[in-house]
C-alpha cells in the first residue's frame, strides 16, 4: 500500500485512540516509533479473522479452479520470496 506519511499517521492515531495498538520509540533510530498491537487489537483481530477468511474464500477461492489455485500459489510464493529478500536486505 502505498500511502503517504500524513495518511498513515492519521490512521495509526485513531487506532490508538480506539485502544488497538501503542506507539513505541524506536530503540535503533530516536527519530522513529514502533508501532505494537495492544491486547484489544489482537482480540480484535481474532474476532474479524473469521468472516474476513469467509469473504476471502466467497470472493477469491470460491470463484478458481483447482488450477488456477495453483496458479495463485505459484505467484503468492514469489512474491512472499521476493519480500523476503527485501526484509533480509533491510
């Protein structure tokens, strides 16, 4: 996602606000903050998970062949590769 700095500090601050995550000072770099889900947040989450994975199935799975499953396993697999190489390098 691309967004700009302004966006998703709007967006990390109503999270706060609603108690979902913290923001936490970068220990690496004084300048910067970490983000970190709180216990409401992962509750949260636990409870959305299961009609989030029903949506997905309904509107992706659903919809593809057996094939075309593979397919998309296929592209997910590179691009999870290609974002690990671009973790690993920093």
């Amino acid at each position: 996602m691309l967004w700009t700095q302004s966006r998703l500090s709007h967006h990390i601050a109503r999270m706060e606000r609603r108690g979902l995550v913290t923001r936490e000072q970068d220990p690496s770099d004084g300048r910067g903050a970490v983000v970190v889900l709180t216990e409401a947040g992962h509750r949260t989450i636990v409870q959305a998970a299961p009609a989030h994975v029903e949506s997905v199935r309904r509107h992706l799975i659903d919809l593809l062949s057996d094939e075309q499953i593979d397919v998309l396993g296929t592209v997910a697999d590179t691009v999870l590769h290609h974002l690990a190489r671009l973790d690993a390098q920093g």
